[in-house]
C-alpha cells in the first residue's frame, strides 16, 4: 500500500492534543462518517428497506457517527488546550460529551448516562494505553 495512503487511514485519535484541533476534528468526523455509512450498509444488508427508508436511515445513521467523531475531537482538543495538558482526563471528557450528545439523540437520559461512562471511559482507556505504550491486546507469537 502507498505510503500516503497508509498514514491518511492511520487512526488520529492519538494526536489530539490541543493542537490542529480543526484538522483533527475534520479527519475524525470524516472517518466516523465512513464508519456509520459501513455500518448502515451491513445494517440494509441484514434486514433490507425500501430505497426511501433506506436512505433515510443511511443518512442518519452517518450524521450521527460523523457528529459524534466531531464532537469527540473537538471537545478533546479543547479540553486539552484549556488544560495545556495530554492526559487520559482528556479523552474522558471529550467521550462523555459523545456519550450525552447520543443521550440526547435518542431522547433518553439513560442511554446518555451509559453512553457518557462507556465511551468516556474507553477513551480514557485507550489513551492511558497509549501513553504508557503497552502495545497491542494481543502479542504476535514468537516462533
């Protein structure tokens, strides 16, 4: 594979550290957008609609990952700025905001609750993995 190409997927989700908060927030919402699309095509996949439901459940469904993305990196880098600190808070705060926002998308105050801890604190997570460079889940054997 190109070079290029290879660091234009490269996951940005390490550099969000309150610079090029614009750039990133751009790059992470695009890939959010890829991802819902594909997700709503395994959806229609399964269970197939007429072309107008379709369409409409592809284009929300897209909309809200590319938001969710934005609002991730956007709240990250700002928090991140505020703080003139990278820290797993960080990422915390910016997946909690993610997690509210679909709350809020849903109109329910439990799924925005649950949302808020599990992506916030898989963020916190993966960032804590990052910083202390602990490698991937799973090692490659050794032979």
């Amino acid at each position: 594979m190109d070079p290029k190409i290879k660091e234009m997927l490269r996951p940005k989700f390490d550099l969000l550290n309150g610079n090029d908060t614009t750039i990133r927030t751009l790059e992470i919402s695009f890939l959010s957008s890829i991802v819902g699309a594909g997700t709503s095509a395994i959806i229609l996949a399964v269970n197939p609609q007429t072309l107008g439901e379709a369409a409409l459940r592809t284009g929300a469904l897209t909309a809200t990952c590319a938001a969710v993305g934005a609002i991730f990196a956007t709240t990250t880098g700002a928090t991140a700025s505020y703080r003139g600190k990278d820290t797993p808070l960080n990422y915390f705060i910016g997946g909690c905001t993610s997690g509210l926002f679909l709350g809020a998308r849903m109109q329910s105050m439990g799924v925005g609750s649950g949302s808020c801890a599990a992506l916030g604190g898989a963020a916190a997570f993966y960032k804590y993995w990052k910083i202390h460079d602990f490698g991937p889940f799973i090692p490659r054997p050794k032979y």
